[in-house]
C-alpha cells in the first residue's frame, strides 16, 4: 500500500465518515478534516513562520557576506551556510507546511473521485452543501453547463491566497536589502496566480475546493496570531533589553572609584603666640628676601 491509499483509507475516509455521523454532511465533514489537517500541521506552520522572521533579521548580515564575497563563489556558500547554522536557520524552512499538506491534498483528492466516497455519498442521499449542488463536480464545466459555484469558489481560493501571502510575510526592516523586498512582493502575487492557472487545466471536484478556501482561511488567522504573538514577544524582550541595559549602567556607576579629595591642614601653631584679638598667630616660613640690585 502506497503513502497516498493509506492516507486514504487509513485518515481520509474514516474521517468523514465519522465527521457525516456528527454533523449530517458531508460538507461539514470536509470542513471538519480540513481543520484537523491544518491542526497537525500547525507546529510546522509556526516553524515556517519564525523561520521567515529570523531570515529577514539575517538579511543585513547576509548582505555583507554577499558584497565581501561576491568574486568568491564557494567561499560565499561556506559563509552562507555557516550563518544558517550558527542561527538555526533554514533558508527552505518557509516551503515546509506548503510540500508537507501536498500529500494530504493528493489523499483528500483521490478520496473524493473513489467510488468508496461516491457510495457514501449516494447512501446519505444528499450531494449538496448550501450553495453548492453537489460535492463531486470535477472542473469548472460539464454536460449541464459551467459550474458556477466552482468558479466561486476558485475566485475565493484566489483571493485567500492573495490575502494570506501578505500575512505571512513579515514586514521588512528598515536594513532589508530592497531586492529581496521586491522579489517578496512579485511572488506574493505570482504564486496565487500561478496556482489558480494550475486548476483551471486540472479538473478539481468542488470538495477540494471547499478545502483549499477553509484551509487559506484557517492559515489567515493563524498568521494572524502569529503575528500578534511575535509583536508582544520583541515588545517584552526589548523593554527587558532596556532594563537590563539601565541596570548594567547603574552597577558600572556603583563600581567606579571615588575621586581622592584633598584635605588641607591648617598651619601650624606656635604654642603661647597669639594675636591682639586672641588669635592664634601662624607662623610663615622664613623667606629669604631678595636684595634688589
């Protein structure tokens, strides 16, 4: 048994199966595994995105390795991934929840043409989810016409795509290198392009579909989270930075060592001499005067 026929029948169709015996359709079925998958890739999503994160703070060090190196080719790879390394960084880290949810998509796409799901579909008597008229259409078009509702849906698709691409992009800093700024940019709207192009030449039943938009939704708002959370961790960790750094500086003030004060004394007195006022008199060194020519 293949990886794909095991995620098949081992995940996909129990799932909906049980999910159907809950909520009575199978499109809350669909939408219940899609929020499982999503669940169990979420340590992976929330690697990808700090991942992201520590990549753009490495830009300017990597901009320097590249201008220092840049007629060395080798030695600008060994310095390349010797950073990576020391910061635990992988350059790749952002394409893993999108390569590792490919073999759920196969699974959920080979579960939804079988003839298994078409059987469970038929003994539950009803194809349909709200507007949509019946889960197992493949394409945009058939015998009947366009399938309208999977022209929606791809439209959807598209603009959740869009929508979380900019989420999950971390802002660039005021050091980013403004290549890589635009290079972020083009493919934020190139790779939803790109995808949606990919399914209008591959027939889709809606069911995939209705997957892809819950899963761009639930991506938005994890994005979304991530990015609240990893805002408030920088704010704590840069007001503990700023009272470390006050604290250091009052040790060093308390450290530093006291200036030596002079202490003058007064003059020697002559015992029993004294002014008319009941002063004591100081006695002056003796200085020879100087006898002017």
């Amino acid at each position: 048994m293949n990886p794909i026929d095991f995620l098949v029948h081992q995940m996909m169709l129990p799932i909906l199966e049980k999910s159907y015996a809950v909520t009575g359709n199978y499109g809350w079925a669909i939408i219940f595994l899609t929020v499982i998958i999503r669940m169990i890739l979420l340590p992976l999503t929330m690697q990808s995105y700090y991942s992201m994160k520590e990549m753009q703070k490495l830009q300017p060090k990597l901009k320097k390795i590249q201008e220092r190196y840049k007629n060395k080719p080798e030695e600008l790879n060994k310095q390349m991934v010797a950073l990576y390394r020391d910061h635990k960084v992988n350059p790749l880290g952002g394409c893993l929840p999108l390569l590792i949810q490919m073999p759920f998509l196969f699974a959920l796409y080979a579960s939804l043409i079988g003839d298994d799901f078409k059987k469970m579909l038929a003994a539950s008597g009803d194809k349909s989810f709200y507007f949509l008229s019946d889960l197992t259409h493949l394409g945009l078009s058939g015998e009947s016409g366009l399938y309208f509702e999977n022209i929606a849906l791809l439209v959807l698709f598209t603009l959740t795509t869009v929508l979380q691409q900019r989420v999950m992009t971390p802002k660039p800093g005021p050091d980013a290198d403004p290549r890589q700024v635009a290079i972020q940019k083009q493919m934020a709207i190139m790779m939803p392009i790109m995808i949606t192009s990919m399914f209008l030449i591959i027939p889709l039943p809606t069911g995939i579909f209705l997957y892809l938009v819950v899963s761009n939704l639930i991506g938005i708002g994890q994005y979304a989270f991530l990015n609240a959370h990893s805002k408030r961790r920088d704010a704590l960790a840069a007001a503990g930075l700023g009272k470390n750094v006050s604290a250091k500086a009052a040790v060093e003030l308390d450290d530093e060592p006291e200036e030596d004060v002079e202490v003058k004394t007064p003059a020697k007195v002559s015992a029993g001499s004294a002014d008319e006022a009941g002063r004591p008199k100081v006695k002056k060194g003796n200085k020879k005067k100087k006898k002017r020519k």
